[in-house]
C-alpha cells in the first residue's frame, strides 16, 4: 500500500513540472515576442536603411526606411539575392560596385560602401548613398549573415561638406579654383591694407602643353597636370595658394610679401622645379612654363585689375622667349592693346587674302645652281605697312594663328608652283614652315593631299620643314606617323634650326628625314667662335653619314661659304645670294640660268 502510494505522489508530481514548463515556454515566447515586436519598432523608427542578409547573401529583414529608399517592399525582398534589391553602382565609372554584405562576411569585419556610391532602386530611379556593412554572429560567435546600414548621401552634413569642397575645388588636380582663389585673394588683399605688406600674383601658364595633350592624349595630359600641381604646392608656403585657373593654367598667391624680390626668387623657384623631366607613363616629358608677377598694390588694388596685370605679364613673358617669368609694368599693356588690335587687323586679313610669300633661293654648294626655296609669308599692313614675320607670327601664335596661317602658305606656294610649270617654265621643290601646332592637325596629311589634288601639284615639289626644337616636343607614335604619311605621299621633310635643340640621334632616325638645316647663330659664329666650328662640322657629318641633305643657313659672306664647301657641306643659303625675293623676280630667276652667284 505505502509504495502505490509513492507512486502517485511522483506522477502527480511529474504532471505539475511539465505544466511548470509549458508555462515557462510561453512565458518566454511571450517575451521573444515582445523583444522582437520592439526590435521592429525600434528599427522601423531610426532614420536609416537597415537589410539584413543570411549566410547565402539573400535578403531576411528589410526596415520600412529600406522599403522606402530601395523601392522593394519587405514581402517581396525577403529571400530575394540582396544584389536584386541593393544594386549598388559606382558613380563615377557606372561599374557594379562590391557588395558589401558578401565582403562584410568574407573579411568579418565592419566595411564602409565605395565612394560615390549610387543605389539603383527598384523603378530604375537613381540614389546616392552612404554607410556601412557588418557581419552578424550567434550567441556561439557562429556567423549567421549580415546588416547594412546606409542612409540618403544627400541629406548628410558629410555631403554637404563634400559639396562645398567641390565647389571651391577643381576635380583633376583638388587645388583651390577661382572661387577659392577670389576669396583668399580678397582676404589677403584686406589684410595687406590693415599690415603694410604687400600681396603677389604669378599667373602661369604651360608652354607647349596642347602640344603633349594632343600628340599623347588626354589622359597623359592630366598627369602631367597632377605633377605640376604637385610641384607647385611643394613650391610654396603653407600659407600661400596654389589655384588651377583652368586649362593649363595656374595661379599662384602669395599672401605676404615684402618687397617685389620676394616674388621674383618663388618664380625663379618654380620655373627651375617644373623644369625637371616628369616621368609619365612610359613617357619622359620635358615641360616650360611661362610667369607672370603683378603685385598689390603697385600693380593694382583689386582682385580683377591684379588678376589682369598678372595675366598681361604672362602674355610678354611667352612673347620674350618663353621659359621665364616677368614682372608687370604699366607698357606691357599698352603692347597688350597694339596686338590685340594686330590680331583682329590679321584675322581680315587672312580672310581678305592680303598676306603674300616671298621666296628666298638655295644654293647647291659645288654647281651654284638654285635647287630649291623656302617660302616667307610677308604682309603689307595699312596701319603699319609692310611687316616681317618675327613682327606678327608671335602674335598669330598667341592667338592661336598659327594654323590657319600655316594652311594659306601651302595652299599659296602649290597655287604658285603648279601655276609657273602650266606656263611651260622650270620650277624647284619650295619648302614650307610647319608649326608644331600643324604638326599635331590629326587630318594635316588629308588637308595636305585635298591641295595637292586640287592644285595637281607634284608631291616631290613640296617640302615640310620643322624645327627641331618642335620635333622634341613631337616624338609621339602619332607624330611619326603624320609625318611617315607625308612622306609617303612624295613630300620631302626637312629639320630646320639643326643643332638648336636637344633631339638626341636615336629620336632623328624615327623621322622620315630627307634635309637638315644648320641654325644660323651657328653658321654666323662658325669662323670666331671654335665651338661653333667643331658644332658645324659635327652636324654636316652626322646628317651625311644619315644619307641626309645638309645645308647651312644664314650664310653672309664668302668666308663663311669657303668654310661650308671645305666641310663638305651641300647646300646654303643666306644674303650671301639673294635676299627673299617676290614670286615675280623668283619666277625669273628659274627662267634664267638659275645661276645664283654671290652678292658683292
């Protein structure tokens, strides 16, 4: 009897601990539910975008701001590939972007989106967004998925200070622009007033820069850009303002200077630091840079008259030879406004058709015979009547001249030559100055060839010329090739100023080169100056021992002649002969004997 007893004392007892347990369960499930109802409040009130994923990157959980900003309602998300709900491109390249939970998982870490980072919402709409990703662990530190937090990029104070960066800022080299500039300008200019110091501007700007940005292309040209502004920045103090104006110009403030050599020795610095070669992209860069200074307040009491002045001496800085710098003075503007009024008189004039050539003879050394010209451009102004090239060419180059003028000359010394051989006469190859801004024309061996065609001129009666200084700043696979086309058509390429430049003989022989002219300063010094002679004999040798024609320009007087034919030297040309002479006296000249003796 005692034992049955015990027996139903231990199952009634058994009965009561389950029912405790099935309560406790509830219990708990009843607070699970409560804490999972709060989670949901708690993440549907904050102001960000919260998706979670599970280990296999598919979308568990989206908040109602998620639901907003990505376009997808919870219901339809959940399961879905999270790169199907968060497509996620960069801004800039329009490339997918990583994604974040998958590298958040991968790295088990906490990661920061991409840059720039742009939502493709569900309508195809577009969104700038901004956060981060986190994996998520179980109680055991097991993984178990991830959560990305991110919010609208444009709403945020860190957008807003990037835009403000960005509008005080130019994109390529992140140097202050012209906004930022006036306004430190304007500041400097302030407390210069209230301290009795003076302020400077350098207005700088690249020589020859178009020249590398077309020849090796735009990419090329920004890193150079890059490396300048780099070189500029490290030029100058930590107080000083190094501004990109635009293009390949720059402008350098210098807040506080007390006397105008404060000024000038920053210029003299930075020409001698940008001089340095630059390494870019396989390719060795050699680059000048032209300076201008003006000064507050000498030079001028506002940002506009200083910003002009500073710019104005730039202008004659290029003019005077380029690879310098010079200070401002109250001429420099009135030269300023004598070219502006010569470029427009050179514009009508181009159009008006009022330039004309002339030709001036060379000589082969041994016969004496004329065996070819070079082509002058002249023009008869009608304000200041006949001027020589070295008075408007700088002008038309500034201004950017140079290649409509270039097409006139040889369009006009086809027209010329191919009208002389239909009057039954003999005629002689001409040749024809190209600038390096021709040179780098992507369609100068098509323009070329529709004058030829038009004209019916014989290729073989043309020749190029280009100086070797260009010829540097051309080593490009384009330029070779433009001028490999040209040679290719019958026209003869000649370097002019041989000896004036640095184009090292390895550069020479990827040059379809037919002629090489000795510079005149060479041939002018040759008989006192034992430099010059050793130079000239070099040059003759080095050209003949290409199988190329040399010849000597700038030759005035016998003396020199005798020392040219005693180096072997083939042809010359100078005063010596004739001076360039009308297409009417040249046409008589092939007429004659074509005899040019010297000139006593």
């Amino acid at each position: 009897m005692k034992q049955e007893a015990i027996g139903q004392i231990c199952a009634f007892d058994d009965t009561a601990e389950q029912k405790h347990a099935d309560a406790r369960l509830r219990e708990a499930e009843a607070a699970l539910q409560a804490t999972t109802e709060w989670a949901q409040v708690t993440l549907n009130s904050i102001g960000d975008a919260v998706v979670t994923t599970d280990l296999e990157c598919r979308v568990t959980y989206l908040n109602r701001v998620a639901e907003t900003l990505t376009g997808w309602s919870s219901a339809d998300a959940l399961g879905k590939p999270l790169a199907q709900v968060l497509t996620l491109i960069h801004g800039q390249t329009f490339q997918p972007a990583t994604n974040p939970a998958q590298r958040a998982m991968e790295e088990n870490r906490t990661v920061g989106l991409a840059m720039d980072c742009v939502l493709i919402r569900q309508d195809g709409s577009q969104l700038q967004i901004e956060d981060s990703a986190a994996p998520i662990h179980d109680r055991e530190g097991c993984l178990k998925g991830a959560v990305i937090v991110f919010h609208d990029a444009c709403h945020s104070p860190t957008h807003a200070t990037k835009l403000a960066y960005q509008a005080q800022h130019d994109a390529l080299t992140e140097l202050p622009n012209r906004i930022l500039l006036s306004e430190r300008l304007s500041q400097a200019i302030g407390l210069a007033k209230r301290h009795t110091h003076q302020v400077a501007l350098l207005y700088l700007d690249l020589d020859n820069f178009k020249t590398i940005n077309d020849s090796l292309g735009h990419a090329v040209g920004d890193f150079l850009l890059q490396s300048v502004a780099g070189r500029l920045s490290e030029s100058v103090r930590d107080t000083d303002t190094v501004c990109r104006q635009g293009g390949d110009e720059f402008v350098v403030l210098l807040s506080e200077v007390e006397k105008p050599q404060d000024a000038v020795r920053i210029a003299k610095k930075i020409l001698s630091t940008l001089a340095e070669p630059y390494q870019i992209c396989s390719n060795e860069l050699h680059v000048t840079i032209s300076i201008g200074v003006s000064l507050y307040p000498d030079h001028g009491t506002d940002e506009h008259t200083l910003l002009h002045n500073a710019d104005t001496a730039m202008y004659h800085a290029k003019k005077s030879g380029r690879n310098n710098y010079q200070l401002f003075s109250a001429e420099m503007n009135d030269l300023r406004v004598q070219n502006s009024h010569l470029e427009s008189q050179l514009q009508m004039a181009l159009k008006a058709d009022d330039l004309f050539l002339n030709f001036q003879p060379r000589i082969n050394i041994a016969t004496g015979d004329v065996v070819s010209a070079e082509a002058l451009v002249r023009w008869q102004n009608p304000t200041h009547g006949l001027m020589q090239p070295s008075a408007f060419l700088p002008v038309a180059e500034a201004r950017g001249l140079m290649v409509p003028i270039g097409y006139w000359v040889l369009g006009e010394t086809c027209r010329r030559l191919q009208a002389w051989r239909r009057e039954g006469g003999d005629i002689v190859p001409i040749a024809v100055n190209m600038s390096a801004m021709q040179l780098r024309d992507k369609t100068l061996p098509a323009r070329v060839a529709e004058i030829l065609s038009k004209t019916g001129l014989d290729p073989h009666f043309l020749e190029m010329e280009v100086s070797e200084s260009s010829l540097m700043h051309l080593y490009t696979n384009a330029s070779i090739s433009t001028l490999l086309e040209l040679n290719h058509m019958g026209i003869r390429i000649a370097i002019d100023d041989f000896g004036a430049g640095n184009l090292c003989p390895k550069h020479l022989q990827c040059f379809p080169i037919d002629t090489v002219n000795i510079a005149p300063c060479f041939t002018h010094g040759m008989l006192d100056n034992r430099e010059d002679a050793l130079l000239v004999k070099s040059l003759i040798n080095f050209g003949q021992n290409l199988s190329l024609r040399v010849s000597a320009k700038g030759v005035e007087t016998l003396e020199q002649l005798d020392h040219l034919e005693l180096q072997g030297c083939d042809g010359a040309q100078g005063f010596l002969f004739s001076k360039p002479l009308s297409a009417t006296d040249f046409h008589a000249l092939l007429g004659s004997d074509r005899q040019c003796l010297p000139v006593f």
